[in-house]
DNA sequence: CTCGTATTGCAACAATTGTTTTATAAAGTA
DNA sequence: TACTTTATAAAACAATTGTTGCAATACGAG
C-alpha cells in the first residue's frame, strides 16, 4: 500500500510462484520501472536477461493480455509523477469519466503546474513590470477578451492606471494614441493569433512601450516581442482551447498588484463600494418588480 | 533560459525559421515533451497533426541523423527528473509560499472540486436543459461578464441559437423582448449580486422561460429562480473574488454542448474557420507593418 | 503571368516490434 | 524406469515502426 501501486503490488504478491525466468523478468521490472515505458520490450528483455517470450508470459502471467499492458501502466506512472498532483487524484475508472470529469481534471492539473517555481517566477516579473508602468493597456482580443476583460475590471477598481482597448466599432488601437516609454501593454493572445494583436504589440514596441504577453507557448509570436512573458496551457478534450489556466493569471497579476500596498487597495475598493452602493447596484435577494 | 535544455532551446532559436508543418511539429514536442519518449513517432505524429515523415524531417532540420536523437534526449530527461527528484523536493510544508503560488493551489483545487459526482451531474442536467432550449440568453453583469461572454462566443462559433444581452449602451434585456416558453436564460451572478441580473432572472421566470444559474451558493437569490444551477467556488486569498471556476463551467458547458452532436459542431467551426481565414482574421507571426 | 524552388502528402521500404507457435529440455510422478 | 507435465529457447509471424524517394502542390522572384 506504499505506493498506491496495484501492478507493483501484483506482481510482489505471485513473486513466489512464478517459474524461475518470469522471476528475473518480475524482478527487472521492478527495479527498472521506469526503463519499461523508456525501451522496447526486446530491449527491456535483454537487459533482464530473459527471452522477448518471457515478457509476454510475464504479462499473461498477471492477467493481462498482453505486454502493451505493462507498458502503458509504467507509461501512466511517469505522465502521473510529472503532474505530480495528479496522483491526488483518484482516476479509478479511468476511461470511463465522463467528458466534464476530464476536462475538468484537465484543467485542474493544468493551473496547478502555474505553480511551478519557473512560472511563478514569471508571474512575479510581470507584475513587477505592470507596477512600475504609468499607464497600463491591456489587449485582447477574440477568445481572449475575457481574459482582457477581468483585468480591465478588476484593475478599474484599484485605480484609473489601465486603459482596455475593446476594439469597439473598429477603435482598435485608438488607445495607443497618446502611449508612450513610461507605460506597458498587457497583450493576451493565444493560438491561433489575432492578426490585430500581433500588430498592436508590433506597435508598442515601436513606441518604445514596455510588452507583458499572456501566451500561450515558447514559441509564440509574442515572445520575440515581449519585455515579460507568461505562459499558460489551452489545451483541452474538447474541440475549444481552454481559457482558465489565462483567466487564473490574470487573476493571479490583479492579486500580486494590488498586494503591493494592501491600504490602497483596501482604500480603492472601500470607495468603490461606496460609489456602487449609491447606484443600488447590488441586491441579496429577488427585488420587487415595480 | 535557465532550463538548461540544448534541445529545447535549439528549437525554440529555429522555431521562426521552419516551414509550417515543422513549426507545428515542433510546437508539439515543446508542448508534450514528457510524450516524445513514451509514444511512437507515428502516434507523436498523429497527435500533433502532422505526417509522420515530418518528423524525421524535422530531426534533420536540428542537425540530428534521425527521429531517434529526439526521442532519446527525451527519454534522458524523464530518467535525470527521476533520478533529481529529492533535489526539487522543496514544495508546500514551508508555508512561506508567496501569494501566487497560494491563489494557483487554491485554484486548482476549487476546480477540482467541481469534478465531484454531485458537481458533474448538476453541469449535465444543465447542458441538457440548454440544449433542449430554442434560443439561449445568456446573461452575466460586471465581473460575472466574462462568463457570459465566454459562453456566448464559444456558442456562437457552433451556431446562432445564443444571444447575448450584454446592456451595451443601457439596452439591458431588450433581448428578451421575444423571448418566450421555449427559451433559456442562462444567467451567470456571484455574490453581491448584480440588481439588473435578478430582475431579468425574474422577469424571464415571469415569461415562463426556463432558467439556468451559474452561481456560488445555496442560498444565492437564483437558486429560487432557476431551473438548474451550478454551483462554483468564488473564494480567493486576495481582496477579490476569484472567476476562473465559473470560468471553467462555462467551458464544461461548452464542451458538453459540442459533444452531443460532434459531426455538427466539427462542420460549423470548419465553416467559422474558413470564414475567418477568409478575413485573414488570423497570423502566425508578427505581420509586416505598412 | 512563368519559372524555379521549397514544402508537402503519399506510398513503398526494410527493420524492428510484440506475439505465437513449435520443438526441446527439465522436472515431477508412478 | 517410462511417462506426463511444465518451463524454456528458438524460430516464424503479422503488425507496426522510422525512413526514404517521388509526385503534387504552394510559393516567391523575375
């Protein structure tokens, strides 16, 4: 029960009666894992010092119908230990979740490796570099205007530091207008790219503006031009790219900023209750209908 | 970059200089490293997309003699993070983890939870509510806006059964004007709930529409109202409220839409695909400038 | 437009894969 | 001892692998 392991477990339990050569293979296999995903079964056999025949006994031997079934289990454990949390989990059944089981598992997994030291550190670089810029222009556009969007908002709480460019009536860019050296565009684009934002951030930096990007890959079209880069994952089971891993980074620069100085924002948002209360925006309950 | 991978970087450097297909493969390989050792190259292949051939054509473009070399600095990397695993064993326990690492965990987890029997059953009997509908409304005020929007643009790349009334220029709920028995609203408010959400929630129940919520609470004012709900954690470390569970409903919704008639959603994005390369709405990399 | 080049998809290729069969050897039983 | 059962090795097998050559296509320079 150490390790959670049914195959390991399986195969230590029958130890014992297994004929000498399904032995040496057991054995290997248990000493190796890894090496079994890693190299082919004859390879693997060779090592063991057994016949490529032995590998497959070995496997009925335990109940399976083959050696692809090993394999795939070893397989499974290493995809498992990258996720590292994934073993959290259980995926008993696995084929058998449902599509919203596994996209959302998906997407869990997918936010908690932005948890990784490598992108948290970017994370906090691009916060770094918001904080110090004058006037903030967040763009995007398409699918990722959601994602622009959050931060728009959340940001217009805190302040009036950050100009959206909504694209509204065909404006897009207006906002640039007046931007310069002193103030940073927060572009958010994902594949396939938006031949508008490429142009935008393209725009920005001949203006000498600083670029932070949300992307969605080392290789994007944004990276050559960004001063900050943070990538998030968009792949998803179904045919759409997903958006949340973008959405929790944006929510996650909207939290590191306004933690810079809790007072203001406590202040900023105190005041923003106010000003919203006086417009009766908000109810706790189904108001009367006049 | 501090990753230290000759590989990794070698592509990342010619990236801009590959044909098309390459860059696509390339990508694939960037994106799913761990996969390039436990699969075969036709399967890679096929699940980036790209003929198997252009595999082995892009080993050559790296100056490998074959497909092999890849695999095998792969396979190198999975054995060393095995091997160097007590090194990065540095995570949680110290609970000294900076904010952003605790708003992703928490995340995660939030998200996560969603997954849970209960969970999964409330988002199928909405999506099935949805579907059934003639017309969907989608309605979601202030930070809830992002929501609807999402779900709207997803819905509409499938087809036009999706409206949005998203009160630009104070035209709040003249979409409902004919809306009737055989449509949905679909409304979207975490707490402080937006007045305008709750009126229009109660003025659709009021036109005998049905009512779908996605909310964050028990006792949220829609749960009287609606038909279904989906519930969604809200709750952040930081001054905020966090949108990226409600987030990742929608896109659940979405998913679980698309996948009731897969054929259909594939031809309409096929033909949302050529209409905007016909626009040339989309670029791979950054656009000459006038 | 036309040509020359570069890129791509396709199909054939030998090599290698995991499996099955067959024959031999070993072990156990009466 | 002879005979059955079990375990192993070797060889044959179809399926799949990674690779290559070639024809079709797309692309860009003039």
């Amino acid at each position: 029960m150490s390790h959670g392991d049914a195959l390991r477990d399986r195969i230590i339990g029958t130890y014992e009666s297994m004929p000498p050569q399904l032995q040496q293979a057991a054995r290997h296999i248990l000493e190796h894992p890894d090496e079994v995903a890693l190299v082919s079964m004859r390879e693997l056999a060779r090592n063991a010092g057994v016949q490529p025949s032995t590998m497959t006994r070995l496997a009925k031997f335990l109940g399976f119908d083959g050696y692809e079934d090993i394999r795939a289990h070893h397989a499974r454990a290493i995809r498992l230990r990258v996720d590292g949390f994934a073993a959290q989990q259980q995926r008993s059944s696995d084929s058998g979740e449902g599509l919203a089981q596994q996209m959302l598992y998906s997407l869990s997994a997918q936010i908690n490796r932005l948890a990784e030291p490598a992108s948290i550190a970017r994370l906090e670089a691009a916060a770094e570099r918001l904080a110090q810029a004058r006037r903030v222009y967040v763009l995007g556009l398409r699918s990722c205007h959601l994602v622009a969007w959050h931060f728009h908002y959340v940001m217009r709480l805190l302040g009036e530091r950050t100009e959206h460019l909504d694209g509204l009536a065909g404006t897009i860019g207006d906002g640039l207008m007046r931007a310069g050296a002193e103030d940073v565009l927060l572009a958010i684009s994902i594949s396939p790219y938006a031949r508008h934002s490429l142009e935008l951030a393209q725009l920005a930096r001949e203006k000498n503006m600083g670029v932070v990007a949300i992307t969605d890959s080392e290789v994007s079209p944004l990276i050559g031009i960004a001063d900050e880069a943070i990538l998030c994952a968009t792949e998803s089971p179904t045919f759409f790219h997903t958006l949340s891993p973008a959405l929790a980074v944006s929510e996650v620069l909207c939290g590191l900023l306004a933690n810079r100085d809790r007072a203001a924002a406590l202040e900023a948002l105190q005041k923003a209750d106010q000003h919203l209360q006086g417009l009766n925006t908000y109810s706790g309950a189904i108001p009367k209908r006049q």
